[in-house]
C-alpha cells in the first residue's frame, strides 16, 4: 500500500467514526472535559441544598479517585498541583463518604495544609466555604447585589463584564447578599484543613480595590432595605429573562449552581419548576465513563457539529446526507434577527450570530459564527445565502477598534476590572483575540473571493466595507504577532493554535506568503515540528508566557498541518512528516492532553471531539491537494 492509500485507509476508518456520531437530526456533540473542579461542585451542591442521588454521587467521586496525583488535583494532566481544585475534590469525597482517616485522604489533607490550607484558596472555592460554615464571611469578597443598579457608564458597571462573569456574578451577589448557607445534612467539614495565614495586603490599584471592599462591607447593614429588595427584583428579572430554560442559565454550570442558590436564597422551593429546570440542566451536563462521571461546564454541539462540516467537505459531495443535515441543523440554530447582550453596545445592529451551546440567544459566539458561515459559504452559498449574508453583517458590525474580533464582546478592554478582589480568576474581561479574528478572516476572505453579497445594487458598498475590515483585521494581527511569528491562542492550547488560527485567515485573504512577517509565522510552525514528526505543546505555556512543547499530538499536529497546507506547503517535507506522523498513529488514536483553556491559567478543557475532528480535516485538505 503506498502513502496516498494508508492515507485513504485512515480517512476512511474516522469518516466512518464521525458519521456514526452524527444525530438523526444532523448535528454532532462530543464530550468537553475539565479539571475535577465542576465534578466536585457537583457533589457540593447535592449536599448544599440537601438533594443526594446516591448513584450519581458515587460515580462522580469515582472520576475524583481516578483523576487524584500525588496526593491532589490539577488543572490539566500533567500540570502543576492546584490548592483550590484540591479543596474542593477533597471535600467532596468527605461528603461522599470517603473516610478522612484513610491514608490517602490523610495525604491529601496533608498537603493541602502544606500549600496554605482553606485560607489560600482561590475566590470561587472561598465562597464555598463560607456557604458551609467552614470560613466567616469576610474571607470572601463583598458582592452586594446593588452592583446591578450601576449605569453602563459606570467602572465597575456589571455590563463591561465578560458574559461568563456576568451570568455567574448576578446570581452569585443575590447569593452572598442574601447569605445563602448550605444545608449540609451530614454536618461535614474541613476544619482540619485550616492553616493561620498572613496575607500581605496588595498594592497599587489593587490595594485601593482592597480597601474599596472592606468600606464597602462595613456600610452593608446601612444600605436601606428597599433600595436591596429593589436590586433584588432587577438581580431575578435578569436571571429569568437570561435562563435558557432546559439549556440553563449562561448555559454553563456555574451560573446555574448560582442560579439554584439564587432561587432558593430568595425564597423559592426546591419544587418550584423555574429550581427544578435549572436543576435539570446541571443533570444535562453528566458524562458516563464506564462506572463514573464527570460534569461538563457546558456543551459543544455548535462548535463540533462546524468544526465536522469543515473536515466532510473535502471528503463527500456536497450534496451528500451528512453535509446537508449538518448544515440544515446549523441554519435552524442561527440567530438571525435575535438582539442579545450584545446590541447594548450596537443597538442598531441586527442579529445573526450562533451560539455555542444547543440553546443561549443573549450570547452568540463570533468564532463558532464564523466557522457555520465558513463552512456554508464554501459548501453551497445558494442554499445557505440568507445565513451567510445575516452572519456578513453581524461580524463585519462586532469588529473591535483595533480591528481584532472577540468571543462575544465588543471593545471590552476594561483590564482594572482583572484586579478587584473578586478577579482573582483574572479572567473578567473578553478582549478581541488573534484566533477569533484568524477564523473570521477565513470566512470573510471566502466572501471576497466570491463577490458575495446579498443585492447587486449594494455590492460596491459591501465590498468597500469587507475590504475596510479585513485591513483592520490584518493590521492587528501584524502588531499582536510575537517576537519569535507566532500568535497567541486565547481559545486553544495556545500558540500553535493561536498561529494556525491567524496563518489560516491570512491565507484566506490572500496575504502575500512570501512576506517576511507571514514568513516568520510560517517558521514558527515548521521549527516547532517534533522529532516523530508530530506537534504538541502543553499547558504549561499559558503560565510562561512562551511556547513549550510537549509530545506531538493528533490535535496539534493536525492543525499546524491545516494552517501548512493553506499557505501552500503541501509539498513541504514537514508537512509529509506529519502526514506520516498521523498515519503512525492509526492504532493509537487517542489524545491525553488538555487541547484548550476556558480561562488561560485558572480553567483548562478536553474538546473530546478534537482528535478525530481535526485530523480528519486534515487529512481530507492534504488528500486534495495532492491530487
């Protein structure tokens, strides 16, 4: 068998993998994995509000057992021990029964007061603790939930948070205004986890927000109850308004642990139907793994079901079943005309983005709209015209002014926000990143190659605009371009798929490749090409600062492969390296990393999906290429 056939050979056998992960109604869902820390809370919850599933406890303490080394926690496999995942998984396993006198809790213990005990611990896990009893309140931040009656105008206005902050800090201040304190039927607590700890008091800006918050908590009890009830009504309006329904709130799991605390804080039952809906769809994030589980942090099927059209479309008419349920499931997602968060900053602007998740209307995502327009543009731009041209518009009016794109924001480049006390995560704000605006440079270059446009009389118009905000886009991505080419990757681990993103988009917009800045882009791949032939780069690197590689793997290497092959290195020796690196691999297929950060290095995910997915189209890529 020569190489074009081993090729074939293995297209074959993940082609047959993904189709049989396709739905009946055309999308696909892959497991997304993180730390243990959404598994802990999980079993936290059950004991905070006194609702046990004895089985799904079980199997949920099962995944905390089977993700324990040396004696904690992680945030990804491989990466440095982490206190506050440490805390949590270890008082989970209490409230599941694991007794603390066995030796390897013992250990755990042991070390977690080694690294600063419960006092040291994260704020997120700190507010925890404070629910249980096991730390006074002001260990953790002041959140009043008046901060929701603040103007737009104002600094610390709710609204120039990140949606993932502000899904969370709403229901997460009526919480600790209303002092919400967990049931906690078995009485179990962590006491001997506490250490006496000096904390130096912050300078700066940072020492003033400190400050802020200690005056803030001592006028607490002044604040007249009508002006609280009232910011309460406004803080419930919110969250039901924002609720998804069977999908929740944000539509990821902490907002809807804060949800059910939020409710429940406010008076409502644990019968009344809007607890029991949230409830729902925290259950809606299990995964089975044989006898355990783990909790998503949301799901995916936007992304994977895009990321697969793309991979199909090298490799299957048109036409074809899957493409067209795929996309036709896709199209039925858009939400064309649908005005979410978003608009407060463009109220003139119409909707036509897509969300991540099955169902969040208030947040659709920039990159997952990019990647659905991509793909029915190249697929069939006749039959998808009305998405296409609705997803054109949305994009060309979510530009930054630096001309890069973010996940879901606009000009959100408020980083004092990073430093009040609450921030600790540094994870408040969402600016425009280089992937997001790499991916949308791949679909408006599509655009331009086809003179697309929704009317013939405006064309000129149109064309005069993209070209505008291409430019735009290309000049960010010269001067976020780092010393050694590459780009940074806000969304995926991290500068190989940071520079795959934006090389992707700038030869789809058709950048001179030979130019020395796009040349240094290009080199910072090829140099980075393991000696197996493969790619990989671990975590590690969103703590450094700079690329550290790792062992090659099939999402790494699939990827760079993607941005090669773009640019025109078909016939480059490295990239027959990798080709033969995937093909070495047939009998291995399995990734063990962590492929992405939720938030660069506080929160780390597995895209399940990613070691089939982008191999695939890879593979699909090179095998047209070739001829």
């Amino acid at each position: 068998m020569n190489k074009l056939q081993m090729v074939d050979s293995l297209i074959q056998e993940l082609l047959d993998k993904t189709l049989s992960s396709q739905k009946s109604e055309g999308y696909l869902v892959y497991p997304l994995e993180c730390d243990s820390t959404i598994t802990s809370e999980a079993i936290l919850l059950m004991h905070a509000i006194d609702l046990r599933d004895l089985e799904l406890e079980k199997r949920l303490a099962q995944y905390l057992k089977n993700t324990l080394v040396e004696n904690g926690w992680n945030r990804y496999p491989e990466g440095p021990y982490d206190l506050s995942a440490s805390i949590k998984a270890y008082y989970a396993l209490k409230c599941a029964q694991e007794s603390p006198q066995s030796p390897y809790m013992q250990a755990i213990a042991n070390k977690i007061r080694l690294h600063g005990g419960l006092r040291a611990a994260n704020v997120f896990t700190r507010y925890t603790l404070v629910q249980f009893g096991q730390l006074d309140k002001i260990e953790a931040p002041w959140m009043p939930v008046e901060m929701i009656l603040q103007p737009r105008w104002s600094p610390f206005s709710v609204e120039k948070f990140a949606y993932w902050a502000k899904a969370v800090v709403i229901p997460l201040c009526v919480t600790v205004t209303r002092n919400f304190r967990a049931k906690n039927p078995l009485q179990i607590g962590v006491e001997e986890l506490l250490v006496t700890k000096d904390t130096p008091f912050p300078r700066g800006l940072k020492g003033l927000f400190f400050l802020l918050d200690k005056a803030g908590r001592s006028i607490d009890t002044w604040i007249p109850q009508k002006l609280r009830r009232f910011a309460e009504k406004k803080a419930l309006e919110w969250i039901l308004r924002h609720d998804n329904k069977e999908d929740g709130l944000g539509g990821i799991y902490t907002a809807m642990e804060y949800e059910v605390k939020a409710l429940l804080s406010l008076g409502y039952s644990l019968e009344d139907p809007l607890v029991q809906k949230a409830l729902e769809a925290i259950r809606r994030l299990e995964v089975r793994v044989d006898t355990m589980s783990f909790m998503q942090p949301c799901v995916s099927p936007v992304w994977d079901t895009s990321i697969a059209m793309h991979a199909l479309r090298y490799l299957v008419d048109p036409n074809s079943t899957p493409l067209q349920k795929g996309l036709d499931w896709l199209s039925k997602k858009q939400l064309i005309g649908i005005k979410g968060d978003w608009s407060l900053s463009r109220p003139d602007l119409k909707g036509g983005g897509w969300a991540f998740q099955y169902n969040n209307p208030f947040y659709p995502d920039l990159d997952d709209t990019a990647m659905c327009a991509w793909a029915m543009i190249v697929v069939d731009e006749m039959r998808y015209r009305k998405n296409i041209n609705a997803a054109l518009e949305w994009l060309l009016g979510m530009q930054s002014k630096e001309g890069g794109f973010a996940a879901f924001s606009i000009d959100q480049n408020f980083d004092y926000l990073n430093l009040i006390p609450f921030a600790d995560h540094g994870a408040l704000l969402d600016p425009p990143t280089e992937d997001v605006t790499g991916r949308v440079l791949s679909f408006f270059g599509e655009v331009r190659r086809r003179s697309f446009c929704a009317e013939k009389k405006n064309q000129e118009k149109a064309k005069k605009q993209l070209d505008k905000s291409i430019e735009k886009a290309i000049d960010y991505l010269k001067k976020t371009q780092k010393k050694d080419g590459s780009w940074w990757g806000r969304w995926g681990t991290n500068f190989l798929y940071g520079t795959f993103s934006a090389l992707t988009g700038l030869a789809h917009v058709d950048q001179d490749m030979s130019e020395d800045w796009i040349q240094k882009g290009l080199a910072a791949l090829l140099n980075r090409q393991n000696p197996d032939g493969g790619w990989g780069e671990t975590c590690d690197s969103y703590n450094s600062g700079e690329y550290l590689s790792a062992k090659s793997s099939l999402f790494h290497t699939s990827i760079v492969l993607i941005a090669l092959i773009y640019c025109g290195k078909v016939t480059s020796k490295e990239v027959e390296r990798g080709i033969e690196f995937l093909l070495s691999r047939k009998e291995n297929w399995k990734d063990t990393h962590f492929n992405a950060p939720g938030f660069p290095r506080v929160f780390y995910l597995k895209y399940h999906g990613y070691e089939t997915l982008f191999p695939l189209w890879a593979l699909g890529l090179y095998r047209e290429k070739k001829g």
